[in-house]
C-alpha cells in the first residue's frame, strides 16, 4: 500500500510540480534530522492508532513546515518512504 502510495505521489509530481514548492522534496531529503523527528511525532500518531496521513497530522505538518495541507500531505508521504517506512 505504501509503495503504490509513493508511485502515485511521483506520477503526480510529474505533472504538477508539487503546487509552487519546486524545493519540497529536495528540503525533505537534505534534512534527515528533520525527517527523522517527523518520524517520531508520526510513532506518537500511530501508537493512538491514527495513521500519519490523518487529517490531525497533516494538519501538523502543515503548520510546523508553513505548507498548504496539500504539500503536506505529499511532504509526510515523502519523508516515510524516506525515513520511516514502518510508519502507517
């Protein structure tokens, strides 16, 4: 689920480059410490049983990241196929 997940994010990267913010996924991927903090807040969602893609997460990415809930739906996906793919 999570690869079909990341193969659907990178096919609509492809034809919208990620809504004005050319430099997300590059940001996701030079900063692995902010990756890997991402990841702990995203255990602390599962271990209430609510993935890292609710609404209550990405309402937290959004605003920690300053991203329109869009980029950062596709900002938390990226980060967990990055560094964390235990994460649900």
């Amino acid at each position: 689920m999570k690869s079909f997940l990341f193969v659907l994010f990178m096919l609509s990267s492809s034809l919208n480059p990620i809504l004005s913010q050319p430099n997300l996924l590059e940001r996701a991927k030079n900063n692995p410490n902010e990756g890997l903090k991402l990841c702990k807040k995203f255990k602390e969602y599962n271990a209430d049983n609510k993935s890292a893609t609710s609404v209550k997460a990405t309402n937290f990415v959004s605003k920690k990241n300053k991203l329109s809930l869009v980029n950062a739906e596709f900002y938390s996906i990226y980060v967990i196929g990055l560094y964390c793919p235990e994460i649900y």
